[in-house]
C-alpha cells in the first residue's frame, strides 16, 4: 500500500507546486542595444496600494543585479509597472491601410481602425522599459498568475515571476 500511496503523494504535491507558478512571458525590441543602459528612473506604477513597496522593492532588486542604478528622474531607461488584482478591460486598437496619412482632426486616410477589448486576467504583473530618450518600448515582461488569493503567499510568489521575467535580462545584442 505505501508503494501506491508514496508515488501518488509526490505527484500531487507536484502538480500543487506546478499550480501555483507563473506563466512568465518577455519580449524586447530586437533594435535596442540594452548595453547602452546603465540607469533607470520609474515612471509610473498601477497597483494595489499595499503593494506598490513590494513591486518596486523586487524590480529594483533585479534591475540592480543587472548592475543598473536607479536615478530620481531622466534614467536611460524608464520603468512603468502594472498589476491586475481584479479582472481588468484592456483596449487595444490596431489601424490597417494608412494610405496618405493622417488627417487633420481625427481619422485616417483610407484606412480603419479595429478596438477590441480583452480581460487582464486577475493576478497579472506587467513590467514595461521604454527607451529614455526616445520614449520607445525596449522591453516587457508579463506573469500571469503572479498573484494567487492567498495574501500571505502572493509576495513570494511575486518575486519569484519578477526574478524568472529578469532572468535572461538584458538580451543578447543581435549579429
């Protein structure tokens, strides 16, 4: 019986272990030379307010493993962070056939726009880094699932998704 019972044990520690991961996703701009960062200021950050401490506290931390200083203001890079505790609308609008160009007061020559409305998904942290000069987006990762319902694990849990997002931060420069 405790040859059953010892396998069928590990397997549900594990798949509870599994459960509460992160499903972590990053992309950058294949453009940007990351070398040519070494500062970094925040821009904004949206969360819970009892929260915000905690965000910053563990993206400091990684950006400052990655041998970037934080400056008060005009860092090299910019950092913007966003965490959904409830589910949350998100637009996103995508123009097609931008023929001529703009026009003045509105509109697009010859072309349209298409806005759809997505659900962020409760417990999603989205980190951002745009270029400090050019205001570009150069980076950014996403967690989903960072956050569980359990308030005493969550800041584990969040530090976790924030150290595997930096983990192969910065990118490689491209050939």
């Amino acid at each position: 019986m405790k040859r059953f019972i010892a396998p069928f044990l590990t397997l549900a520690s594990l798949s509870v272990l599994l459960g509460f991961a992160a499903n972590i996703k990053t992309d950058y701009s294949h453009s940007a030379d990351f070398s040519v960062y070494k500062t970094y200021s925040w821009i904004q950050i949206k969360a819970d307010p009892l929260w915000v401490d905690r965000i910053t506290g563990a993206i400091d931390h990684e950006l400052n493993t990655k041998g970037w200083a934080k400056v008060a203001e005009s860092g090299d890079a910019g950092v913007a962070a966003f965490s959904a505790t409830h589910e949350v609308p998100t637009m996103e609008t995508f123009y097609t056939g931008f023929g001529g160009g703009w026009r003045w007061r509105g509109g697009i020559a010859d072309g349209f726009a298409t806005t759809t409305v997505d659900k962020t998904p409760v417990g999603t942290l989205t980190i951002d880094l745009f270029d400090g000069h050019t205001k570009k987006l150069i980076w950014r990762g996403m967690a989903s699932e960072a956050l569980s319902n359990k308030p005493e694990k969550d800041e584990k849990k969040m530090e976790k998704a924030v150290e595997a997002m930096f983990k192969h931060f910065p990118p490689p420069p491209r050939d």
